[in-house]
C-alpha cells in the first residue's frame, strides 16, 4: 500500500524536523508539509521539501552499507 503523499526530508534518521533546538527549521518543514497536504497530489507522491542535512556526515554514515 503507498501513503497518498509522502514529504521527503533528508535528515538523518530521527531528525526528521532537523536538528535539535532549530526551532526555525522545525516550523519551515511543518509548514511546508501542512501546505503540500492542502494541494492535490496524485496517489502515491513523494514530494522533496528541499531540506538537506549539511551539519556533518551523519546522514551519510547512517545510510552506508554494512
């Protein structure tokens, strides 16, 4: 079964909303999501919110193979 509409956010895992205590970042990214859910969207969708993770590595690490 697909989500009607998924919001990607490349965060590392756990840190969907960003990191901890960027209270800026938190609301960009709720916003973002609450707007992408009013507008129609075909079933299925993964919409990119454009957020990307540049603090450090962490992202990169959790997604390595092992």
């Amino acid at each position: 079964m697909k989500p009607s509409l998924a919001c990607l956010v490349e965060t590392p895992f756990g840190l969907t909303l960003g990191a901890v205590g960027d209270g800026a970042r938190h609301r960009r990214i709720v916003l973002a999501a609450l707007r992408a859910a009013y507008d129609e969207h075909a079933p299925g969708t993964i919409l990119d919110l454009g957020e990307r993770w540049t603090a450090d590595d962490e992202r990169q690490r959790q997604l390595e193979v092992r």
